[in-house]
C-alpha cells in the first residue's frame, strides 16, 4: 500500500509542476510561487510529464497560493 501512496502522491506533484509551467503565460505570479514550492528549477519544470521530478525530491513546506481574504464587518 505504501508504495502505491508514493506513487499516486508522485502523480500529483509532477501534474501539479505540469500545471504551475503550463500557468505562466496567464499566472506569471502564481505560476512562479507553485514551482518555487515544489522546489523545481527552470529545466525541470519545462520537462515533459514524467521527467520533470525525479525519485526521493523534496518539496517546500506548503504555503498557500491564494491566502484567504478577510472582511472585516
């Protein structure tokens, strides 16, 4: 079970890296905070789906992307 979690978690980081550079031309901000998060450089995050993280990456502590906006009543 456990390897199957790594590789779904794995799946998920690499369409999240996928999805962070696809961003840029409309979310240059956005797009620049996710891949600093999954602590990719230039190189690998233009790299095809499946090559851009290897095994054993680390990743940043999350942070939000899109923090909360309080109204103040």
């Amino acid at each position: 079970r456990a390897r199957r979690l790594d590789q779904i978690l794995a799946n998920l980081i690499e369409a999240l890296r996928v999805i962070g550079y696809q961003l840029e031309p409309f979310m240059p901000v956005t797009s620049r905070r996710l891949l600093d998060l999954l602590n990719v450089d230039e190189a690998a995050a233009a790299a095809p789906f499946g090559q851009g993280i290897q095994p054993d990456h680390r990743v940043k502590p999350p942070a939000a992307l899109f923090p909360r906006i309080e109204v103040s009543k």
